[in-house]
C-alpha cells in the first residue's frame, strides 16, 4: 500500500546553512502557528546550549500539513561530530532536502550527510538557500551539487534532481535563479512531486525500528521511529529484539502511542505503517531494538554507526576546591550519568578502566564530548578531564590513526600562514580554488594535528576565516606533532589573587583569571609564549610601609583577563594537566599540583 496522504523528509546540511530558520518559516506559511503567536527565531533549537551556541545538536521531529498531506520533517544537526544522529534518523525517512548555502557551497558535512543518504537510496531535493546574500553564486553552486553527485557515485535518478532557490530568512521559494519567490509553495510541490509515499504493509504483522529515544519523569523512556509494518495500537502486548535477533525474555503493554503533530505530540489510539510515532510503556528500550508483534518477531537491521575518533577520561574531581560547588562529586553519580548517556547517544562509547574513580569516554569529536561536559556541567555534577587524545587503530600490525577532511574558507592574504601551520601539523594539501576575494584550501590531516588548531587559526586569518572537518579514513601513523608552543603559567600558592601579584605576573603572558579569584598551588592561571612553564606568586601582596602610601595599589593597570570556554580550554590542555569542570567554574592544572614534586619528576626524567 502507498500512503499517499504521508511524507517522511530529513533536511540535511553542513553547520550554519540555515536548516532550521527554513524549517521555521515552513512551519508558519503551513499554518502551526496562530496569527497573533509569538514564535522564537529557531523554534526547533529547544536545547538551551543550541541557542546559546545558535547550532543544532539533536535530531528532532516536526510535521506540516500541505494540501491534505502530511509531511513529518526531520530537522538534523549540521555539525560533524553529531553525525551519529544524522545516520540513524535516515532510517526514518524516504527522502531528504540537501540545503546548501549560496556563497560557500558543498562543504565537508554535506558531502559526509549526503553519502549516507545516496547509501540508502533516497530521493534528493537541492534546496540553494541564502540566495539574498551579496556573494551568493547561484549558477556555478548548482554545478558543485552535481559535480559532488557524481563524485559520490549517485544514480541516474538521483543526478537528476530538482534544484529550489530559496531564502529562508524571508520564507520564499523559487524554481528560477533569476525570478523571486513569494513563498515556500515552489518547495512544498517539489516535495510531494519528487519525495515518494510510504510504500508499506499496513495489513502485515506490526514491526517497527526505534531510531530515537526520549524521556519523561512522569511515563519514563518514550521510543521514537516509524513504523515498518501492520499497525501499533495503545494496550498492544510487543516483543521487543534488536538487530541481532536477541529477545527479551519478558512482554511488554504499549501504554501511550503520540504522532507528531506540528511542534507537539498529539495522542493517538492507533497509528499504520508509514507513521513517525512515540510510544511509551517498554522498560529500558534503546536505539536499534525492533517492536514487534509476538506472533511473529522479525528483527529490522540497524545502521551501522561510524567509531568514535577521539578519546578523554572523566575522573572524579581531586583537586583542593572539591566538593565546593557541585552537587554530585562521587564515582557513582559519575559512572550512572555517564552510562545513562550511552543509552540516546549511539556514537559515544564509555568503559571502565583500572581505577574505580576514572572512566574513559569515546565519541566524535572535541564538540561532541565538549557539549556532553556543558551537560553534565550545568546538571550539578563536578569531575575533571584530561586532553583528548586521537583513537589508534591497529591494522596488519600497523598503527593507523584518524584523518580529517578539512575544508578553509581564508582570506587571500592569511594562506601563507595557514599553509605553514598546516604543515608542521602533517597536513597535505588536497586542492586550491579561489572563491571571490578569498581562496579556499583543502587538506588532509590527522585528528590529533586539528587540537589546539582552531583557535590559532581565528587569529591567524584575523577573525575572518572559517574552517570545518568532517572525518576521512584510517591512514599509518604520520610522525610526532608539536601539540603547543605555549606554556603554562602555574600558582606558586594557594590562597587569592590580588592586583600586585597579577600585575607583576601579567608581563610575562596572558593570564586566565582576575583579581579576588581564589587559587590553588599547581592551579595553571595563564600562558606563556614561552613553550616552559614558570610558576609565578600572584597571591604576594605589596609590603606596605610609612614610606609607601596604601592607596597607591590602585593605580596599577591590568589587562583583562582572557576567559576561557570548555572547547578553548580542551584545545589547551597538555598531556600532564587536566580541566577541572564545576557547575560554577572551569580550571585548567596539573596533574601533580606541588611545585616541588613536579620539578623532580622533570629532572627525574632529563
């Protein structure tokens, strides 16, 4: 059977292009919206660290009705390191709308997204969005959509693909370079021309994959997925196996069956195949289980979802200032935090390892483990990281280790340095091609040659370059990579930091902290353009005496301190120092904090 009244889309695109202002705007020309409702900009972005950070983290659902059809729409994150959510929720849908910018084109997240797309076979609609800006480059990005079809092996089919111009921000679509839209209706026939119905099997035994997971404190998980085959119905007994065929040894009662409906979920008695539903009532359901009838379990194959790159270990917070701020400290509530996350995030992995106290989580990238460390940061919890570090492969008796695709948009004159950086990093040059006033150049990298990279390059290209990698494929090792070039500047002692001991410390770098902060011995409060760490007294206050006026510490001048984020802080951190994370604080240190200890450890091994 064909539900012709049903689509079922993802809209996929490389971080910033404008998925979700899109979205937006084909919610309110669809009629979710009252008239007189007020809407926030990016209402699909409902994590507050997504509009804090204006990108999208988790995969969500939406729906439209256009014409007497309903389209559920998948809004996906655009960033690399999230692309485990993009690789499931493919399995939902049976067609997406590619949306590429009309200045910069394809870039590494569109081309990785759209491979996996083209895998499964799915209709393809070219969406060219930001058609308003000044640079845009309509004609010649249509023939870089297809010139990158090609190169992806794509079918006969899908090279033939509709191309939409649209502008998001103003909600208007057009099927010419050259004529305006009005609105989005030129995209809403596109996608119930090109985009196929559910073909499906509402009479058959029910089954249906769970590509998502949510959760409620009042009816616990919720599973969410469409269903494959027959019809799920609220008091319905299921089976419950996953992709490789094991069951569970118990039966389990739908309790509540919900469709989406615009931004909501509506209840529903029932639902057929095709439908995108979320059903609670199944203790403990994960990512990848089938739900079938228990006449006839069958299990559905789950994507398999590409390994982890980067490692970091989560301890628990040693340092003098533990137990000030957070309010869960102990293993424990770290260990359950961490396994609890493993059971919605299918590309993050988390073991064991020889201490009770420490454990060591895998996953994409910096982003992806930083955006997990924010979490648990602002649930209450307090614990410390150390570096993230690239995951080897061991192949044929040779160690491999991961490498980027990194793409930059720079500046005509910030090349050179970006080229000098690249390559003391083991970067090889892929390609060259001038965009406009800008160039951009392509290289192939190890994972481990990008850490610490981004902030460099923000200064090199003065602010203006824009840089992102998505990943590539396991190469043989490339040889050691100086990580940093700067050094730490360390607390000599505990106590606070006062003007005097700042103002005689801030001459010899950048500091990390202002006046009043309390500090702890081998607490790092700054860097060096020194690659050796000093330690430097900024809690020694000035000896007053009659000769000396106390008014006069006022007139000392500093310099603002620079404030560090989690993924700066990451990039900074050497193999010897950790990140101390609290609900209130972040602290970069030593992994041993006295002075005198560390110095012997460093002439031990001279």
């Amino acid at each position: 059977m064909t539900r012709k009244d049903l689509r079922n889309i993802a809209i996929i695109a490389h971080v910033d292009h404008g998925k979700t202002t899109l979205v937006d705007q084909m919610l309110k020309q669809a009629g979710t919206f009252r008239e007189n409702q007020v809407v926030e900009e990016r209402v699909m972005d409902s994590n507050d660290i997504e509009r804090e950070r204006g990108i999208t983290i988790l995969a969500k659902n939406t729906s439209v009705h256009y014409k007497d059809v309903k389209i559920n729409i998948v809004d996906t994150p655009g960033h690399a390191d999230f692309s485990g959510e993009v690789e499931r929720i493919l399995k939902m849908v049976d067609g997406v709308v590619l949306l590429v910018d009309a200045a910069e084109g394809p870039m590494p997240q569109t081309r990785f997204v759209l491979q996996k797309a083209l895998e499964f076979g799915h209709k393809i609609i070219i969406a060219i969005n930001k058609i308003d800006r000044p640079d845009a480059r309509l004609n010649e990005i249509g023939d870089e959509v297809l010139e990158l079809l090609l190169n992806l092996d794509a079918t006969n089919e899908q090279l033939d693909s509709p191309i939409v111009y649209c502008s998001g921000r103003d909600g208007t679509a057009s099927m010419s370079p050259n004529v305006p839209g009005q609105d989005l209706i030129p995209l809403f026939e596109q996608i119930l021309d090109h985009i196929p119905s559910p073909s499906v099997d509402t009479e058959g035994p029910m089954q249906m994959l769970v590509s998502s997971i949510d959760y409620n404190e009042y009816v616990g998980r919720i599973g969410i997925g469409r269903i494959e085959r027959g019809e799920m119905k609220v008091g319905q007994q299921v089976t419950i196996c996953d992709y490789h065929g094991h069951m569970k040894p118990y039966n389990s009662k739908l309790v509540t069956l919900m469709t989406i409906d615009g931004l909501g979920r509506a209840n529903v008695d029932s639902a057929k195949a095709g439908d995108i539903v979320c059903f609670s009532g199944v203790e403990n359901i994960t990512i990848g289980e089938t739900v079938c009838d228990p006449a006839n379990v069958q299990p559905l194959p789950f994507v398999k979802i590409s390994e982890p790159t980067v490692e970091m270990y989560f301890s628990v917070n040693d340092s003098p200032f533990a137990g000030r701020e957070g309010k869960f400290v102990t293993s424990r509530h770290l260990r359950e935090r961490l396994f609890r996350e493993l059971l919605k995030d299918v590309s993050l992995r988390v073991s064991e390892t020889d201490t009770t106290d420490s454990f060591r989580v895998s996953g994409r990238g910096e982003m992806h483990l930083s955006i997990l460390i924010e979490n648990l940061r602002r649930e209450g919890y307090e614990f410390q990281v150390g570096a993230p570090k690239a995951l080897m492969h061991e192949v044929d008796g040779v160690t491999n280790e991961p490498i980027e695709r990194m793409i930059a948009d720079v500046p005509l004159d910030s090349v050179g340095s970006v080229m000098e950086k690249m390559g003391s990093r083991k970067g090889e040059l892929v390609s060259m091609s001038p965009k406009g006033d800008r160039m951009r150049v392509e290289f192939l990298i190890p994972a481990r040659g990008l850490f610490g990279y981004r902030t460099e390059f923000l200064t090199d290209t003065k602010g203006e370059g824009v840089l992102s990698s998505v990943f590539h494929s396991y190469q043989p090792y490339k040889g050691e990579i100086q990580k940093r070039s700067q050094g730490s500047m360390i607390a000599f002692e505990s106590g606070e930091a006062v003007g005097y001991g700042l103002f005689n410390a801030q001459e010899r770098g950048t500091l990390f902290i202002g006046a009043g902060t309390p500090v702890y011995e081998g607490m790092v409060i700054g860097c060096t353009p020194k690659s050796e760490d000093i330690a430097v007294n900024i809690c020694k206050k000035k000896q007053l005496t009659n000769m000396r006026a106390s008014g006069s510490d006022d007139s000392l001048r500093l310099i603002p301190p620079h404030i560090m984020s989690i993924e700066e802080a990451l990039e900074f951190l050497g193999d010897d120092e950790l990140l101390e994370i609290t609900p209130e604080s972040v602290r970069i240190r030593k992994k041993i904090l006295s002075n005198n200890d560390r110095m012997k450890k460093i002439k031990g091994k001279k």
